[in-house]
C-alpha cells in the first residue's frame, strides 16, 4: 500500500463529514488535505483509542519527533509520507501539526475545563490551526479568510463537543465548562452517569440550548467573515460548515438527547448537502 492509498484509506473509514467536501477538490488540493486531515486522525485516534495515558503520550512523544524528522527531510510513516511532497506548495508547517498534537496532548493532562476561555484555547489548538491548514489548502489569500478559518473551526467544534457529550464522559471527559454547569446548576456525575434519571433535566436541556446558541453565533460570525472574492475557493469549507450545522438543528430538534447516543448524518444526507453547497456556492 502507497502512502496516498494510506491516507485515502484512513480519510473514507472515518465517515467524517471532511470526506464529502475534499470530493470536490482538484487532486492536487484533494491529496493535500487527505494527508493532512489522515495525520489529525493518527493523533486523535492515539488520545480515542489507547487506554493507558502512559502509552499513548509515549506514542504522542513519538508524533512529535516524526513531524520534526519529516520537516527535516527524513518521514517515516506513511501519513508524513503522503504529506509532506504538499507542505510548501500550500503552507503547511510543522508548527502547524505540533499545535494539533499539543491539543491531544491536554486531552491527556485534563478532563475538565474551567471556563470557555480555557476550552477555547483547547479548540484552538485542535480545530481552529486545523481550520487554518485547511483554508491554505482550499486557496486562502486574504488574512479576513483567517480569522474565518479560526472561527469556523470552534464552531465545528463545539458541535462536536455537543455531539459527544455522552461518548466523551465514557471516557471520563467533560469538556462543557465547569462555571457553566455551575451557572445551570448541572452536576457532572449527572453527566458521567449517563442512566441517571435526572440526566436529561430541564437543567441539563437549558445547559445545552446555551451551548448551541454559542455554537450558531461562531458560524454566523464565520460566514460574515469570509470575503465573497474566496467564497468559491473556500467552497470545501462552507460544505463542512452546512453538514455540521445541520447536525446541530437535528440535535436541538431532538432535545439534546446526546447523553446516551450519538446523533449523526448519514452518509447520503452528507453527500447531498455537501452536492447542494457546490451547487449554490454557499
């Protein structure tokens, strides 16, 4: 196996919503952001999926020497392979990766998450420089398409976050803001306990429309900084941000019932809504 079939390999078994947009990217950008978005999920997969926090920052300690021998001309594994012929051509640089690998890190360190200011550095780090990679990738050229990128990124994180709050406390995680759940007066082993009867309490729902309101500020925030000149180059990311913002409403719809399931698109809607944003070019 080629590195490319590698990371295409990586990228489809994900079903992530990024799989639909890079679609419709000329193979050049397409095989750049395959490789990219094939090394976010080697790292996040090493936090996911290892149960040991001791092996999986060895394994991290391991990323972070890969992607400073890959700059320096010797990759090893087949994500850096697939990557690295793409980095000068469209502004990839090792500080980029190191960011994402030092918000894996701070999966490892912590489980809780005083305010919003310290979860927003944590989206920073894990959505908002994968934000930026991406939008270089698409054809960035004006800095307002930057702060887009960013912002984008924390929104389509925080919808995550929304998503996963059920999966994430299985793993002992809350990233919901421990002053927020203070403010609505939610405790966390309601949240940890995921049968809890008081789970899904009035306080809880409220807790949660707070953050989704968030969330639908920062796409709007997004969409109004994005200059119209780069709408068409940064159609990928406009894709990205229709599917996940329809993945909010369904949740909203269904009552924020994310305790016990994980809600998502299928496959078919993902790849309709993505065709439907292509079309119309927002």
């Amino acid at each position: 196996m080629t590195p490319e079939q590698y990371v295409q390999q990586k990228t489809a078994a994900s079903g992530s919503s990024f799989y639909y947009a890079f679609l419709f990217l000329p193979a050049p950008r397409r095989a750049a952001i395959t490789a990219f978005y094939a090394f976010c999920r080697e790292v996040d997969d090493v936090v996911d999926e290892t149960s040991d926090t001791q092996v999986a920052a060895t394994k991290l300690g391991w990323w972070h020497k890969e992607v400073l021998q890959s700059f320096a001309g010797q990759p090893s594994h087949p994500v850096m392979r697939a990557l690295m012929p793409h980095t000068q051509a469209f502004g990839i640089e090792a500080r980029h990766l190191l960011a994402v690998l030092e918000g894996c890190q701070m999966d490892l360190q912590q489980t809780r998450y005083l305010d919003f200011a310290n979860l927003r550095q944590y989206c920073h780090l894990v959505a908002g420089v994968v934000g930026e990679v991406a939008a270089n990738i698409f054809g960035r050229e004006s800095e307002a398409t930057l702060q887009y990128a960013h912002r984008l990124g924390l929104a389509m994180q925080l919808t995550n976050i929304i998503r996963d709050v059920g999966d994430d406390a299985r793993r002992g995680r809350i990233y919901l803001p421990v002053a927020e759940l203070q403010r609505f007066d939610v405790k966390a082993h309601e949240i940890l306990k995921r049968d809890n009867p008081w789970g899904y309490s009035e306080r809880f729902q409220a807790l949660m429309r707070f953050q989704a309101e968030r969330a639908h500020q920062c796409f709007d925030e997004a969409m109004a900084l994005l200059p119209a000149a780069e709408r068409s180059a940064q159609r990928p990311g406009l894709m990205m941000a229709q599917i996940y913002r329809r993945l909010l409403r369904e949740i909203e719809a269904g009552d924020f019932q994310v305790l016990h399931q994980r809600i998502s698109l299928t496959p078919l809607r993902k790849l309709g809504i993505a065709i439907l944003t292509h079309v119309r070019g927002r």
